[in-house]
C-alpha cells in the first residue's frame, strides 16, 4: 500500500501511443461502402445530426480526439476538406447515386483546439439546408458526399488511417424529390408539341385538346381520331446507353372500342428505317381488342395494357437503353373496327430510372 501510495495515479499516466484522429472515421458500415452515413439509423435516440427546423440547417456531429489516456497537453489541427476522395468514390461508384455536396451550401471551422487535459472536443459541419433546397433541387434523390479530414496538428501525430471522414448524407431525407426530367420533348401533347413529332401525313387528330382528357392528365392533350391502318407517329430522345430508364403515358380508350390495336414501342433504330411497327413481338407496352362492349380504359399505359395485349414487354415501363439515340413510337389503328370519338394521349414522359 505505502509503495502504491507513492506512485503516479494511473489517470495521470500517458496509456499507449498519443496519435489524434476522428472518431466518425472509424464507422465500419457495409465494409465501409456508406461511409459515415446520415441519418446514422433509424433510431432517434442515436442519430448523428440535428436539424434546425426554423434556421433551415443541419448540423452533422463531428469530433477531434486523442487516443491516449492520461493528463493531455493542448493541441490544434486543421480541418480540411478532400476532393481527389470524393471523386475517387464517384468514379469507382463505391456509392450508388453519389455527387459532391455543394460547396457553397455548407460551413467547417479550419482549426480546432482541444484545451490541456482534455481528450477531445466536438464540432459541426453546419449545411444551409434551404439554400440547398433552393439551389440544388436536382439534388433531391442523391448521396451527398464530403471528406473531412485533419492536417498539420500542432503536437501529437494523426493516425492517418482514422483522419479522414466521409460523410454521406442521404438527401431524400432532407429535401423534396427531384424533378422528373422528362427526355420526350413535346411530351405535354399541347398544340406547339405538334412540330416536335414526326407523323404520318394522314393522321387525324387535335393537338392541345381539352375537351376532355385522360385521369390525371393537364392542359391539352392529343386526340387522335384517325382509324386507319398502321398510322404511326413518333419521337427522337438522348440517353446514356445501358441506363436504365422508365416509360409513362396518360391514355383514355373510350367505351365501345372494337377490333383495334393501341402501342408504344422503345426502340434504338428510326422508325424511318424499319418499315411496319405492326408486330406484336416488338410492343412494350400495348393492347388489341376485339370484341364490342369495351369499358373505358383510363389511365397509364403501363397499367391499362395489362388487360389488353398479353406480350407487350414493359408491364412496368422500365427498359434498358441499348444506344444513345432511341425512339418513342406510338401507333393506333381500327381499319376494321373503332375507337369511337378518339383516343386521348397526355403526358408522354421517359426519364431515369
């Protein structure tokens, strides 16, 4: 007891190797793969940020730590941000919908000091939540992503494997989604979308009709009365080939509609070049009806197609781009048969899925 009593407290001796580094850094999530993500769970009780609901902010919880016990001489680092990581992420897609949180939407302090005697401290990256709202409103559904990492301590050394956060902060749960980037131009069907289709020279129809219009549809829409064979119109969109990407259309068939055939196809070859659009293997999304009696069909060509045409490929609108260059072709026909005041098109829309 007297030799214990002489001896050096345990708290005021150094335990190990003093080196400085994040905490946050040292998350093992998926191997890694989410970084630091935020919302951290589901819990609330351990959630990683707060969110100033009147000051429009989020304020993620960070923190400058020393890994040794024991009495602490004072010490600053820098804090920094790194790029060349984000980008090393992004371009290897380590994380899926991935991009660079705007600089110009959030605020770091460049220097932390940690006082004698202390282990650490904590400290916030603050994001100006409405500006990035504002600003960035394409941003909605992505990852947000940013590095910060510890440089140049004034004593100690970094534990360069645990200096460097990455922060993803998952947007949907902050910010409205995106915009539907609609790549069918003239896709609202309204009377100027005319010239941006290319069109057999018989077709029969009102463009920017509203005297009536398909469930959920806006403006005007295309009425197309022509019965005839074949009638077949069509439009050119960019793309990146191999994404993928989804097909929505408002269409009202009405009642009474007989022996007659209603389809869109995707397509990368122009339909100038491959002749008749006719062949059922080829729909993606489509019906024949036959017989008289008809109920109204009223809704996206997605889910109404289901009762009609039993082959058509995309029953939920998704398709694989298989160029860079594709078509949208849509094409009715009731030689034999009708569809009575016409069918009714709104609100062609494609756009990444």
């Amino acid at each position: 007891m007297f030799i214990t009593s002489c001896e050096e407290a345990d708290l005021d001796k150094d335990w190990g190797l003093a080196k400085i580094y994040m905490p946050q850094a040292s998350l093992d999530v998926n191997g890694n793969a989410d970084g630091y993500p935020v919302p951290l769970d589901g819990d609330p009780m351990h959630q990683n940020y707060v969110l100033d609901t009147l000051a429009k902010t989020i304020n993620v919880h960070l923190g400058v730590y020393c890994s040794a016990m024991g009495n602490k001489s004072p010490f600053s680092v820098d804090v920094i941000t790194r790029s060349d990581t984000v980008n090393q992420l992004i371009a290897g897609e380590v994380i899926k919908g991935a991009v660079h949180l705007p600089e110009d939407v959030y605020n770091l302090p460049t220097n932390i000091t940690v006082p004698a005697g202390q282990q650490g401290v904590e400290f916030n990256l603050e994001i100006d939540l409405q500006k990035l709202i504002d600003n960035y409103p394409e941003l909605g559904g992505a990852k947000l992503v940013l590095a910060v990492a510890l440089d140049n301590p004034s004593n100690y050394e970094l534990n360069n494997e645990l200096s460097t956060t990455v922060i993803v902060i998952d947007a949907r749960e902050f910010m409205p989604a995106p915009p539907i980037e609609n790549l069918v131009a003239g896709g609202a069907m309204e009377t100027d979308d005319e010239q941006l289709w290319m069109w057999a020279d018989d077709l029969e129809g009102e463009w920017g009709f509203t005297g009536d219009l398909p469930n959920g549809g806006a403006g005007g829409c295309l009425k197309w009365t022509n019965q005839a064979a074949n009638i077949t119109i069509y439009s050119e969109f960019q793309v990146e080939a191999g994404q993928e990407y989804k097909l929505s259309a408002l269409c009202k068939i009405p009642e009474g509609t007989f022996k007659t055939w209603f389809d869109f196809f995707i397509s990368d070859i122009n339909p100038e070049e491959s002749g008749d659009w006719g062949g059922d293997a080829n729909s993606f999304a489509g019906m024949w009806i036959g017989g008289e009696g008809t109920p109204t069909l009223d809704g996206n060509i997605i889910d109404i197609a289901s009762r009609g045409r039993g082959n058509s490929t995309g029953s939920n609108g998704v398709f694989t781009a298989t160029g860079s260059t594709m078509y949208i072709i849509i094409k009715a026909g009731a030689p034999n048969g009708s569809y009575g005041t016409g069918i009714l098109i709104d609100e062609v829309v494609v756009a990444k899925y």
